[in-house]
C-alpha cells in the first residue's frame, strides 16, 4: 500500500512511518520546509527500508503542491499533522481553525491522488470533561479551542469524505508518552527533572488517567488504516488508574531521585478530566491490543532521556 504520512517527523508520525516500512508498506512522508527534526524520522527506518520511504517538504498551507513532488496514485492517507498542540495554543482559536481549513485540504488533495481512506489523529480533549467510561458514542463538550477545532474538523472530513468516495476514520488518541515526545508534557518533565535530582510542582494528580506508549499507538494506526472500519476510534491504553498512582510509579522508576509536590499547579486547557476510555471497538475490529506495561515504556523513555543527555 502506497501511504501519505503528513506530520512525518511529528512525534507520532516519525514512529507510523516506521511502523508502515517495517510492516512493508511504501511511504511518502510529508514535511515543512526545513524542519530541523528529519533526523528524527530518519531514525525510524532501516537502511533496507529506505528506498521506500519518500520525503516531501511541503507547508501544510500549501499541501496540495505535494502531487508536484510524488508520484501518484496513493492508497491511503494519515494525517498527524497539527500545529499548536502545546497548552497556550490550545487555547487561540484562530490557530487551531487554520489546522482545520489546512486539514480539510488535505482531504481534498488525497482524493485528488487516489486516496480511497483518510486516517484522522484526533484527541481525548474532544470529549471534554468526563467521569465515566468513555466510548466513542458518546456526545463531544470540548472545553478548549484545540478540542473544538478537532471535533468540527471531523465532521465535516467525513462529509467530504463522503462526497469524494474516501472512507474516514478518526481516531482519538489519549494520553500517548515515550521517547521523543514534547519536552513540556507530564512523562517528560516529571521524568527530566528527576534525573537530574530536583524538584516538580504538579497538580492535584487525583483524577483518573490512561496511558498509551507510542509504539502501541503506532501499531492502532496501522492496524486501522489495514483492517478498520470507516468511524471513530478511541485510542488508548488498557491501563487505567489515578494519575498520582503513575506518578509515584515513574519516581520509582527514576530511583527516587529528585521530589515532587502535588496541588502546586492548575489545570490544563482540557479541564481536570478523567480519562476511562473504551477500547472494545478498535480491539474488536481490527484485533489490535496495547502490548507496553506503563514500567516497561518508561524505562524505554528514560534510557533515550539518559543517551540523551550523555551524548
């Protein structure tokens, strides 16, 4: 299958490109002008997959010049490209719009090249504050700017889907950590500032969490874009506890190093949610299931944090 990754040195999108080579897959991996993380894509394939992987640099502005540069048809399409995913920007409304209109030219484009399934990485933040079990059923409340602009994205992709005879599917992805992930997120701080013996402020750490390691979310993708069904995905751990409960479990990890304090920081865009998502459709569907214990992946992230800081 001939695969467009846009995104393809994101942090999911560097790991689902390597995920598709490994898996066989021809690839063409879309960029902006001068991105200063390639390395980072690169680092997810082998010299023998090289060949198939296709580098495009192209603005997700101007993302229907791409057919300049590959040649076409194309299979399938996924979209991880999104800008502003950090916390301040979730919150501006004209950032996260200019993903939607980009995002829906996208849409566009792939049905241009052939495309006959577009693969949406949408997000827990979508659902907006919950404290029960979530399923995909469920009527969407987004709190910030970030999870309006996914959830309107969605619906009208799959109209324009539709109309240009694309099967749409829409993932929402929860909380996803491992190597290589964004410097400000929870893993990444708490596990940074404990090896180096010092100190975090976090927030209350009482509501309930799920984590999902990034090879895992990699393998949903793929096995979605295969096997699944046109609809909406939640993608997510089977692992869920209260997030204090991660916390005292990546200080032991971390050796007990350093120190934290809970209660010393507000709440994020989304809200303080409770994340208790149902995986039971995508596992039905497509047979997929997360493999990484939460331990197993942190000892993963903290051996790159350590190489890392070494080299």
């Amino acid at each position: 299958m001939r695969v467009v990754v846009t995104g393809a040195t994101s942090f999911i999108g560097g790991v689902t490109v390597g995920r598709l080579l490994r898996e066989g897959h021809e690839v063409y991996g879309i960029v902006r002008p001068g991105s200063r993380n390639m390395k980072k894509l690169w680092d997810h394939v082998s010299g023998a997959q090289q060949e198939r992987l296709t580098v495009a640099q192209v603005a997700m502005e101007e993302i229907g010049k791409i057919k300049d540069q590959i040649s076409l048809p194309a299979d399938a399409w996924i979209h991880t490209s999104w800008e502003g995913s950090g916390s301040h920007n979730r919150t501006l409304r004209d950032v996260q719009q200019a993903n939607v209109a980009n995002s829906l030219e996208a849409v566009e484009t792939a049905a241009e090249m052939g495309c006959k399934r577009f693969l949406f990485t949408g997000s827990q933040a979508e659902y907006g504050i919950c404290h029960k079990q979530i399923t995909e059923d469920m009527p969407c409340h987004p709190l910030s700017e970030y999870g309006k602009a996914k959830v309107d994205f969605g619906l009208q992709a799959e109209k324009l889907c539709r109309a240009l005879n694309m099967e749409y599917i829409h993932t929402r992805i929860f909380s996803i950590y491992g190597p290589g992930d964004h410097p400000w997120t929870l893993v990444q701080s708490c596990l940074r500032t404990w090896l180096q013996g010092e100190e975090i402020k976090l927030g209350e750490c009482t509501q309930w969490w799920n984590f999902l390691y990034i090879k895992d979310a990699a393998s949903a993708l793929t096995h979605l874009l295969t096997e699944g069904k046109a609809g909406y995905y939640n993608v997510a751990g089977s692992d869920t506890r209260r997030l204090k409960a991660f916390v005292q479990e990546m200080y032991s990890l971390c050796g007990f190093r350093g120190s934290y304090i809970c209660g010393e920081r507000p709440d994020n865009a989304e809200g303080p949610a409770d994340l208790l998502p149902d995986i039971r459709k995508i596992c039905g569907e497509t047979g997929w299931r997360p493999e990484t214990p939460f331990a197993e992946g942190i000892y993963e992230t903290l051996h790159c944090l350590s190489e890392s800081a070494s080299g």
